[in-house]
C-alpha cells in the first residue's frame, strides 16, 4: 500500500470516526430531550394524586443516585438507560387503578389492597408495545417482589433483576419520607433504619448497604429537586412532600 493509498484510508477512518460521534451524540441528546419530555409527563399526571405527587419523580432520582454509589461490577449488570425510564414509569400502571382506591384517606381493605398490587402488570400491558424498552418492563414487573419471595409475583433473590431490586429499595425509602393521605412521613434516619431491618427479606442486603451509605446531601437533594419540579404543575397539592 503506497502513502496516498494510506492517507485515503485515514481520511475515510476520520470521517467514519467523526459520523460515529455525530450519532452518538444525536442519539444521546434524542434520550435527554425524551427523559426531559418522560419526567414532565410524569409530573403532570402525579400532580393531582396526593398519594404519589411526584413519587415516581423521587424514586427515579434516588435509584439514579444508588446507581452511581454501585460498584463498577453491578453497574455492569444493568442497563442504565433501562433503569432510568423503569424508575420514571414504575407507577404509570396506577393510572388503571379506580381514582376511589388511589386517592383513599384511610387504610385499604383487603379486596381494594388485591386491586393496587396489579399496578406493575397493568403498567407492563401500557408499555409493551413500545419499541426499545429492553429490560424496562421485567425492572417494572418485578419491582416489588421481596427477596423472600413475598413479593406479588413470588420471585426469590437473584432471580429478581437486579435494577427490580434497586427501584425497591428507592421505592421503599419514598414511600417513608413522602407524607400521604394515610401517614405522615418518616426523618432520614429512621427511613434508613426502616430500610436495614428489611434488609435480607423485603429488600436485597448488599444494596440496602450501598443506598444507607450514600451521603444524606445527596438524598435529600433527591427531594429538593422533586419539590422544584412540582411547582411547576398547578394541580401540585402543597406540602405532600416531606422534606
């Protein structure tokens, strides 16, 4: 191969190389602008729920935030595109639950309780014809099994996908420091103390581990920057947060 043969092909390696970047970059700017468009629908649609009111919001930051205190070798088990539209959309299936159930003041009856644990599949049926979801819909279904196998669909341990068993444990965390029609929420340290005594049996123990050792800045900032976002929607019900 002479030097203007080679210098060619550096030429089309260049270019090949800069329509690569190019991309991938198009690509990756076209999933900020869908996340961006995806958190303020989800905004919207919480804002009127005073029992969620930005809950998927503060779940899907505190997942974000566990995400990057992993270690390198679990973050290689999990998609991070996946996990971030499953922690947006582990809840949108409580759009097919009766507004009677899910805006209730009181505790729920046992038949109303049966009701509410079909939001994971509901929210799977929604989304499955969707392209591109990936592991999306299994971290969906699956978000709230135990590693005990109590959970609604009585997987065990490691055959829960691991980004199933990281939104629970950012799940279980909301669900304590969020007030609620029903209950007041709970101070970080008794909702991470709440968090290790269901470590082993409700929720997985390596990453209960990780989530209680992430700096309390960064998980309040989780809920300042979901108070920030709700201003924005009218339907906001002041004051559902806890802070």
């Amino acid at each position: 191969m002479n030097s203007n043969e080679i210098n060619l092909l550096i030429f089309f390696i260049i270019i090949l190389l800069m329509l690569t970047a190019i991309t991938l970059h198009e690509n990756y700017t076209r999933k900020k602008r869908t996340a961006a468009i995806l958190e303020i629908l989800i905004g919207i649609i919480e804002a009127g729920n005073p029992n969620l009111d930005g809950h998927s919001l503060h779940v899907h930051n505190l997942t974000m935030v566990l995400y990057e205190f992993m270690p390198f070798r679990y973050r290689l088990q999990v998609s991070q595109i996946d996990l971030h539209y499953a922690s947006l959309l582990l809840d949108i299936g409580k759009n097919g639950i009766p507004d009677s159930i899910m805006e209730h003041a009181g505790k729920l009856g046992q038949n109303e309780w049966e009701i509410v644990k079909k939001h994971p599949d509901i929210g799977v049926n929604m989304l499955k014809d969707v392209p591109g979801m990936g592991k999306t819909l299994s971290y969906i279904l699956y978000h709230h099994e135990r590693m005990d196998g109590k959970g609604y669909h009585q997987l065990t341990g490691e055959q829960i996908p691991l980004g199933a068993r990281m939104i629970a444990v950012a799940d279980a965390y909301s669900a304590m420091t969020m007030n609620r029609l029903y209950k007041a929420s709970l101070p970080y340290a008794e909702a991470t103390s709440e968090l290790r005594l269901s470590a082993g049996t409700q929720l997985d123990e390596n990453l209960v581990n990780i989530f209680c050792n992430i700096p309390m800045s960064k998980i309040d900032s989780c809920m300042e920057d979901v108070n920030l976002k709700m201003e924005r929607y009218p339907n906001a019900r002041k004051g559902s947060i806890g802070v």
